[in-house]
C-alpha cells in the first residue's frame, strides 16, 4: 500500500516544454487567422484534439478553426490544409502530432516512516512539558520502476510560404486519461504560444 501511494505521488499529470523555436520575422507579418489541424489515427481523436485547442486560442481572442468541422478523415495531406485554410480564409495552419514515446528505469529509493511517542518531562522547568520521541513504524525498500514518457509537437506554418514559424516539443509521463493527457499538452503549447509571444 504504501507503495502504491508513493509512485502515486510520483506521476505528474503536467507537460513541460521540452524545445521551442519561433522565426524573429514572425511578429513583423501581417497574418490573420489559423486553422488548427491535429495528426491522429482515428477522427475522434483529432476531432477532440482540434476542438480543445480551438477554443483555447479563441478564448485569448485569436481567430481560430478547427479543421475537422471541413473535411473528416485522418489522412490529410499538405494541400488539403492549404484548401481547408482557403476555404476559411485564413493564413496560417497549426499542426498537432505525434513525436515519440520513451520508456526509462528509474531507482527510487527506500523511504521510513515515523511516529512520534510523547514524553513529558519531569522537574520544575520541564513540568507540563511533551516532547516527542521519534520511533519507526515502517519502511520501503529501494525499487526500479519503468517510466514511460510520450512527446508531442506543435508547428505554426504559413500556407502562403509554407515556411514554419513556430515549433514547440512538450512531453509527459504517459497516462491512462487521455482526456487529461490532451489538456496538458494543449496548456503547454498555449504557455510557449504565451512567452514567445503570439498571446497575451
């Protein structure tokens, strides 16, 4: 049990910017809208995917369509998204996908566990006095766990050119929410969206 509760406490439902790279031209562009395409192998993936990112880039005012609500399917190729962002009249696309999934050992050591046995002191100073005596009730000993880790990225294209203009890499230790997994992600993109500047 107190296993279960400690690689519990060690897992952590938060991506972390792994690498981020923006084009410095980018901000002297005159650019309006996105489409937001995200790379999965079923439609309902990229649909939930599209639409969470979607509405977090609308919700920081930034004119945004979900790809998914023009053309289903999941093989889509580059001149699909070029008529996709033609069709809504926008000149960026943002592409979602997959970049790699890694498993490592790693050693955690033991930890001991206390309790705290009271002993009143005795004599005119210490009348009235509790102090507590450290006692070990039980410990863990020193285990390997396997870590799997998964890796997504983001990239900012301009159809026109097709040249990229952001990239962000965000990676996480590997749920079984995927929902929750989704929100990470997207939150880390729209935090290095933040810092490089494209959001307020």
């Amino acid at each position: 049990m107190l296993l279960m509760i400690f690689l519990a406490g060690c897992s952590s439902n938060k991506a972390t910017v792994e690498k981020s790279w923006v084009d410095p031209s980018v901000h002297t562009k005159d650019l309006h809208g996105v489409l937001v395409l995200a790379i999965a192998t079923t439609f309902e993936g990229r649909q939930a995917f599209e639409q969470e990112f979607t509405q977090a880039l609308v919700k920081e005012g930034i004119h945004a369509i979900a790809s998914y609500t023009l053309m289903g399917g999941t093989e889509i190729t580059k001149e699909d998204a070029a008529a996709m962002a033609t069709k809504a009249e926008v000149d960026t696309v943002l592409v979602s996908l997959f970049a790699g999934r890694d498993e490592s050992a790693v050693l955690h050591p033991g930890r001991k566990y206390y309790r705290y046995a009271p002993v009143y002191g005795g004599g005119y100073y210490g009348r009235g006095r509790v102090y507590g005596v450290p006692y070990q009730v039980g410990q863990t000993s020193d285990f390997w766990a396997e870590h799997k880790s998964i890796h997504l990225t983001a990239q900012l294209y301009e159809i026109k050119t097709e040249k990229r203009l952001w990239q962000v890499n965000s990676g996480m230790e590997e749920q079984s929410d995927v929902a929750s997994m989704r929100s990470a992600f997207i939150k880390s993109f729209m935090k290095d969206l933040s810092d490089q500047g494209f959001v307020d």
